[in-house]
C-alpha cells in the first residue's frame, strides 16, 4: 500500500496518512468530524486529535439494514463488503486529493443519496478517484470530500423535542471543512456542496438553513428538490416514534434511547423509507418551504434530473399496480387522489398501460414537476441555474432507459464501462468540473458561451433545442399538477397512501 502525508496545522500540526488511490490521487479516510455521546444527542465537533492520524482505512458506517445487491450492477463488478457499522463512530469524513497540490484548490463536499435510510461514504459507487484523476488531467483540479451522518431511525426521529440529527451531523461535517480543508490543499472559501437523491434533498435544505450560511458557494442537486419532500409536520413524525417504540416494546422515549440496536434494527424495514427532515421550527426554519430561495452567498447552482427516474422503481410499482385496493387508495388521498387518476387515466385494471400511466404519475409528482418548479423559482429571482435533463440509459442494463440514479454511475465513474462510453463520461465529468471551478459548467462546448440548458442523449451533451424540453418532459401536466400545488407531498404522498 502506497501512502502520502500531510501535517495539518489547523488541527494542531498533527501528521495524517492518507492511502495513494492511483498515481495522481491521495485519499484521506475516515478522519472523524464529530462525536455522539449517546443515542439520539446532537452532534459535536471534533478538532482535537492524537499527534499521528492514519487515515488509510474507511471508518465506521451508519447502522442500517443489510447491504442490498444492486441489481443495476454487474455480478462480476460488486462492491466489496462495507465497513463495520456504529452508531457512535459513524461521523467521518474522506478526503480525495491530488498528490500534488500547488495552490489552494476548489472542493466538492458529496452527501451520498439512499432514502436516509441506507448508503455511506465509502460505498464503491461513490469512489471519487476517477473524478478528482480527470479534473487534474483537464487542468482543473478538485478536492472532493464524502461526508456520513446517521441514517433513518437513528438521524431522523422525532424524540424529546428534537429531530433532524442526521442533517445536523451534516452540518457538523460542513463546519469542519470549513474550518480544515485549507490543510489538504482546499480552499474554505470555494466549496460546492451537492448530492443526488437524499443527498441532493439535503443540499436544498442545506442551501436554505441560516445554520448552513458561509459554508458554501455553490450547489449541485441531482433529481430531487425540498418541494418533492417538505418537512414531516410533527404529527406524523410523532406518529413514527410511537410505531417504533411500540415494535421495539418499549413506552417512553427514554427507553428508546437505551434499547437494544437490535431491536431497533429490527423496526427500520417494518416502518419503511419513511425518514427524512421533520419541521421541528429549529433546523428547517419556519415554512412554507417550496419557494424558499437559497442564501444570497449561493452564486450558481447547477440542478437537473434523468428522462424517466421512476423506471428505477418499476418492479416495485407493478406488485402494486393495477390492482383495485391501488386505485381506491389513490382516491383516498386527500385534496388530489381524484384529480391525480382522472389526469393519468389511472383505473382499476391489470394492463400495461395502466401500469405505465402510474409509473409517469409517480415520476411527474416526484421528480418532473419539483425539479420543473425549482429551476423556475430560482431563474425567476435572479440566481444563475444551470439546468439539465440526462437522457442516457444504465450503461449496464440499456431497457431501464435513463432511471432515477443512473447519472451517478457516469459522474462517479468507480465502474468498468464499455469504452464506447469514454467520451460521453468525459463531457459529463468536465461540466462538473468546470461548475466547481467556478465556470459555466458547458460553456466549452461552443466558445465559452454560457449554455444554461442541456440535454445529455446519445451518449453526447448538447444545448437544449426549442421545443425539446417539452418533448422530453410532460411540461404540460407539470403546469396542471401546478394548479395543486402546496396541497400535497409526493413522497408523503407516495409512502403513505399508496405503498
């Protein structure tokens, strides 16, 4: 194993051993950000660390149910088995850098997607080392950082009047790039944070929190934006808590706090992907949320989503669809349930095209009309938005067409492709590049002009054409769902009445 060294100054002249990850790239891994003195407390930084740091392995993971198989994967090119998981060590941090590093570089912070409800730092699928290797190549170099915070009933549950203690870990991993990058070779004053999925939601509400003010300058969302998941009311959050302790036979939260991780473990699938930010007054601030508008210190944003990302979840919707207990849920839903089948010609029968009607119901609602929405809002205050539509098929199964997640795959690259992908993975991986080197992210594909809209198809990038996004898109349902809008939560929506 081939090593590099850095003394960090800012963490009191302590010398840190990072692993070569190739011959141009140096990873420093799971160097711990902050601590966790019992179950459910809020995180706090760590800056204090012994005088030799070998940060060669990956630390801890989030506890979370047992590694899923990607069936997106290649059997031949499985990740290999994760990290230990620990409820109390999980708050680490890796760092990708170049082994030469001559002056202080732009970093990229990524918060892995998953649901808040499975994922880490140092899943294979997030393996920066081809990302940072091609931006020296180009000349651009970056620092990018993967950052872990505690995940499903043990990040999101509403307890003793508190909640969010997964983005608050976040937070805690910010302020410490923030305050410790400048050792690695980052500059603290030009860093982009993004994610996709989970990780692009939190980056949202990251880009909108007053406690996230200054510790970024730009943001990167992949698919998913807070209109397509506002914070639980407290109700329901309340209402999880209850189901949890009620599985794990235990009355008062206390208890919950000091029962057994396997029983907890034991009620995270039964409860299901039912995690995510709680409108607790403290961490989201006060609503409504879907037209809040990022810090003014937020000087671009580059946002987007893939052609068709419910594909992702086909198999799951067709167990459920067409049956008739479906469409009677779907009535049910308060204020839209009606409105949404008749506009989807959603009916109680077993056909293909009642399946399909549901799967571009599900992807218009959750994915379409948000990310629709939001390039909108944020274009119509004045915030530079670049905008993409990614339109390429899973490199590995080519009938999923472009689904929910399958842009990571080529922006992480951490996965053998076909050659015949190289060049497209190399426009990709350039934009956001570029992006985080404070450029128009495709402004090299025609002299430096500042294309805002693109469209990532047959394997090239191009500027969008006139009347292409609406063919690509179901602009004209966007604008009808638009007439509902405030009224309903496509993820409440989805998980609770119809999954």
């Amino acid at each position: 194993m081939r090593t590099s060294k850095i003394v960090a100054p800012s963490l009191g002249g302590v010398t840190i051993t990072g692993v070569n990850t190739s011959d141009k790239t140096t990873q420093f891994r799971g160097l711990k950000f902050g601590t966790i003195e019992k179950r459910y407390d809020y995180p706090a930084r760590v800056d204090s660390y012994p005088e030799n740091i070998d940060a060669t392995q990956y630390g801890s993971i989030p506890p979370q149910p047992p590694q899923i198989v990607s069936p997106l994967i290649p059997a031949s090119q499985l990740p290999p088995p994760r990290p230990k998981a620990d409820e109390f060590e999980c708050l680490n941090l890796n760092i990708m850098c170049p082994i030469i590093v001559e002056k202080p570089l732009p970093v990229i912070v990524w918060i892995f997607p998953g649901g808040n409800y499975m994922g880490s730092a140092s899943d294979k699928a997030y393996d920066p080392t081809a990302f940072v290797e091609r931006s020296i190549d180009k000349g651009m170099p970056v620092i990018f950082v993967n950052i872990s915070y505690r995940l499903s009933l043990y990040g999101f549950l509403y307890i003793d009047g508190r909640a969010n203690h997964g983005m608050y870990d976040q937070l805690t991993a910010l302020q410490w790039v923030k305050q410790h990058i400048s050792d690695f070779g980052g500059d603290p004053d030009n860093i982009t944070l993004m994610g996709e999925s989970a990780g692009s939601l939190s980056t949202h509400y990251h880009s909108v929190n007053e406690k996230s003010k200054g510790l970024f300058r730009r943001i990167g969302m992949m698919s998913t934006v807070i209109e397509a998941r506002t914070p639980r009311p407290l109700d329901e959050a309340q209402e999880i808590v209850e189901k949890a302790k009620t599985i794990c036979g235990v009355i008062t939260d206390e208890e919950l706090r000091t029962v057994p991780i396997d029983k907890l473990m034991h009620a995270i699938p039964i409860i299901g992907g039912m995690y995510g930010p709680v409108d607790d007054g403290g961490f989201v601030g006060e609503g409504p949320f879907i037209d809040k508008l990022p810090h003014s210190e937020i000087e671009s944003i580059v946002l987007g989503n893939c052609r068709f990302e419910a594909k992702l979840y086909s198999p799951k919707i067709q167990q459920l669809v067409p049956t008739n207990e479906f469409y009677s849920r779907l009535l049910e839903v308060p204020n839209v349930g009606t409105e949404f089948a008749e506009m989807y010609n959603i009916k109680p029968t077993k056909d293909e095209k009642n399946f399909t009607n549901t799967l571009v119901m599900y992807d218009d609602i959750s994915y379409g009309q948000p990310v629709h929405n939001a390039v909108n809002g944020l274009r119509k205050a004045g915030i530079k938005t670049y905008h993409y539509l990614f339109d390429e098929p899973n490199p590995f199964l080519a009938d999923l067409d472009a689904h929910h997640g399958v842009d990571v795959l080529y922006f992480f690259n951490s996965y053998k492709f076909d050659k015949k992908y190289d060049s497209f993975i190399d426009m990709y991986q350039t934009g956001w590049i570029r992006f985080a080197n404070g450029l128009s992210p495709w402004g090299y594909l025609e002299c430096e002009r500042d294309i805002e809209n693109v469209v990532m198809l047959d394997q090239s990038i191009h500027e969008r054409e006139e009347g292409e996004y609406e063919k690509r898109r179901h602009v004209e349902a966007f604008e009808r769902l638009n007439e509902y809008r405030g009224k309903f939560d496509s993820y409440h929506l989805i998980k609770r009445y119809l999954m």
